[in-house]
C-alpha cells in the first residue's frame, strides 16, 4: 500500500498537467461495551467488550476532465491476529475504486465500486457507522446544471459472483445465478433533486427498482418509489419522507410504506426536533403470502429509530415493523457538543402473544446520549450512552427476557491530509 502510494504521488507531482492530487488517511478505533444491543439481553448473558478498528488511506485525484478514487481500507477487531503472523482472514481490501469523466460540464460519467448516498440516507446511504461502510459496484449518470439547482442522477449495477469464471463456464447451466446473499442482482435508479428558491431547503424524487436471485433460479423486482423535503418555513425546518415499495419478492407481491416528518425549531437554549416515522410491518393474523413489511435495504439504518440498532440493522425486528415517535436535541459545550435523542417505539402491526391474544403496540422506550469534542484538526472524539427500557411486547417478539438493556462507546477518529497538491497549469 505504501508503494502504490509513493509511485502515485511521484507521478502527480512530476505532470505537467492541470491537475490536483490529495493523500489522506483515517484511523477510527471504536470501543464497545454491549449489554442488550440490537436485541434484550438475556438474564445468563455476559456483556460483551471489544475494540474494532477502521483504517484507510484515500487517493483522490483530478484533471479538468476527469477524476478518480482510490480508497483502501483495513477492520478488524483488536487481538483477532497473533502478534506474530504470515497470513490472516483477509480484513485488508478495496473500499472504493471509481473513475469519472466530464462529458460536458453538465454531465459526467462515473463507474467503478462507489458510495451511492441521497437525501437523508434512508434508501440509499453510505452506512459510515459501520467500520466497512456500504459500498456499490456501479454505473452512475450525473446530469446537473452549473449552479446545482436541478440535478438527475441515473444508476445502474449487474452482479455477479465467481462460481463460473470466464471463459470456461461462461455459458454453462446456472452460470447466471447470483449466489451472493444478502444483495441484488441488479440495480436501477433514477434520482432528481431540485433546490428551492433562496435556498430554502430541497425537494427530491426517486425511482429504484432491485432485481432479487430467488433460490429457484427465477427473479424477484421489488420497486421503492418516494419522496423527500427538506424545506425552511420562518424559524421551522421541516422535513418529511413518504416511500412506498411494490413488486414481488421471493414470488410474493409487495406492498409496504414508510413515511416519516420532522419538524425543528431553534430555541434560545437549543434546537428541538420532534417527528414520527412509521415503517409498515405485517399483522400476525395476515395469512396472505403478501409482502407488507417495508424494508430500506440499501440506507444508513442506524442513523434512524435509535443508536442501539433494534430495527433494521441486521435480521432484528422481522415483519413487525415499527412506529417511532421521537424528541431530538443538541447543546453547545464551549468547542464539543451533547447530542440527545429519546424515542419511543410502538409495533407497526397487530402482533398476538404465544396464547393467541394481541400484544401492547409499545415496544420500549430509547434514550441516546452522544458527546462530541474536536481535539486538533483531524482528530475527534466521541463517547456515547444508550439506555433502552423494554416491554413485555418487546421481550415476547425478540430473543432475550432483560427489559434493561444499555451499550456504551467510545471512538476515536484521526482523519489527517497527508499531502494536497495546488493545480498547476502547463507551461
């Protein structure tokens, strides 16, 4: 890494054209102690106590007419490797590697394995929480005009996996199933983002449409089709998403809805945001083979409904669904900050105990405390503080029989610039 490095830099700062070259680097060790995360605890469960890694060195490079990405990165736990070693489980690999060409310069053309994020990241998102984040191996359109105002990005992905490499078995049976899980086999999108007047917020439209591989070998398309505002009215920031999905899945046609609003004032002491997101789930007493659960497959699920990961990050939550009604804030300490969050989470279906009668809808209550503190430039600190209080309707759908569940953590983030070249032009 280090030698693709050095001949990278050697090469920019030898060229004599208009071009800008960046070295940068991120170190972010995570402490967790995890005591009822993602799902209750269990009364013979121990906590459990960890230290992951992320560590990556970013390559960005630009010309007038083209640019281009190179991120490697490294996560791994701490201690999960002796000392002393010659091979190891492969946790080094390529996070980003893309390319883009400025067709004109009101459209450009970008391919490679990228990070696709929108909006609020609700349907498509980078998931930068996660020490690996989300990345997609795609084509990108981007059609925008000089001041940004309109924007349409297009994209397009095909996967596939190498159980049957080319040549040999490039035409053998089954040399198109994609049996990688846990993804699609296709992708496509369209996105269009248009800024308000006076830059009063943003309005944006997108259409995604996810080709699934069934386990017999047939195709699922699940489409997700919205909306999202973000718009400034007076002293109020308004915010709201409406998605609905449709299609099939696993042969089974879908139709499920997520819609949620925010609003945020600035008081004098702090600003608060209040809002609600609904998330449809299907009832216990819905024997059709219909599809009513919503899922954002592709987002950055743990920015919403809590920092402790109950829903959607990972298998948690199944078909319930969820209604989350939550309290936001955040106060200014000299140079940091303390963020607070406290939701309450109700089910989003009927859900019936093993007797047969309907549970509560109240699943728990989530209280989040997260404090923020640059140290130097490129160095920040972070220490956070879940504390979840369950209920019988929580521990009757979840494994684990503990309603007091907490998870504490502490990251440490160095983001660094090594080297920035100044463009420089031709002599």
């Amino acid at each position: 890494m280090k030698t693709i490095a050095y001949l990278f830099l050697l090469f920019v700062c030898s060229s004599p054209l208009l071009s800008q070259f960046k070295l940068s680097a991120e170190v972010r060790p995570r402490t967790e102690f995890r005591n009822g995360f993602k799902t209750p605890r269990s009364t013979d469960s121990d906590p459990a106590f960890f230290v992951e890694q992320r560590s990556r060195l970013y390559l960005d490079y630009a010309e007038e007419k083209y640019t281009f990405r190179l991120v490697f990165q490294d996560v791994r736990l701490w201690g999960e490797v002796p000392q002393i070693f010659k091979s190891e489980n492969g946790n080094t690999f390529l996070s980003e590697a893309w390319g883009q060409y400025n067709v004109s310069p009101r459209f450009s053309v970008r391919a490679g394995r990228q990070v696709i994020s929108y909006d609020n990241e609700r349907i498509l998102g980078g998931l930068e929480w996660a020490q690996q984040g989300r990345r997609h191996d795609a084509l990108l359109l981007q059609f925008e005009d000089e001041k940004k105002v309109n924007r349409l990005h297009v994209g397009l992905a095909y996967n596939a996996d190498d159980d049957r490499p080319e040549p040999v078995y490039l035409q053998a049976p089954a040399a198109n199933f994609y049996s990688v899980s846990g993804n699609y086999k296709s992708l496509q999108y369209a996105w269009f983002n248009r800024t308000f007047a006076e830059e009063k917020g943003t309005v944006s439209l997108l259409a995604l449409n996810a080709t699934l591989q069934n386990a017999d070998s047939t195709h699922s398309n699940k489409q997700t089709l919205g909306t999202y505002l973000n718009y400034r009215a007076g002293k109020f920031t308004l915010t709201g998403d409406l998605y609905a999905q449709t299609g099939s899945q696993n042969g089974q046609s879908v139709g499920a809805l997520l819609a949620g609003f925010s609003a945020t004032y600035p008081t004098k002491a702090t600003p608060l945001t209040l809002g609600v997101e609904y998330i449809s789930g299907k009832d216990d007493t819905d024997e059709t083979g219909r599809v009513t659960s919503f899922m954002p497959d592709y987002g950055t699920n743990h920015a919403f409904n809590g920092l402790m990961d109950y829903f959607y990050v990972g298998p948690a939550n199944g078909t319930v669904g969820v209604t989350d009604l939550y309290l936001k804030t955040k106060w200014k300490l000299g140079s940091a900050a303390l963020l607070a969050h406290a939701h309450h989470f109700l089910t989003a279906s009927e859900q019936l105990d093993a007797a047969g009668d309907k549970l509560s809808a109240s699943m728990g209550t989530e209280i989040d405390l997260v404090y923020v503190r640059p140290l130097a430039t490129g160095v920040t600190l972070h220490i956070g503080y879940s504390h979840l209080l369950g209920t019988e309707t929580l521990t009757a759908l979840r494994p684990g029989n503990e309603k007091s569940n907490n998870w504490a953590w502490t990251m440490l983030t160095f983001k660094p610039t090594l080297f920035e070249s100044d463009a420089k032009k031709k002599k």
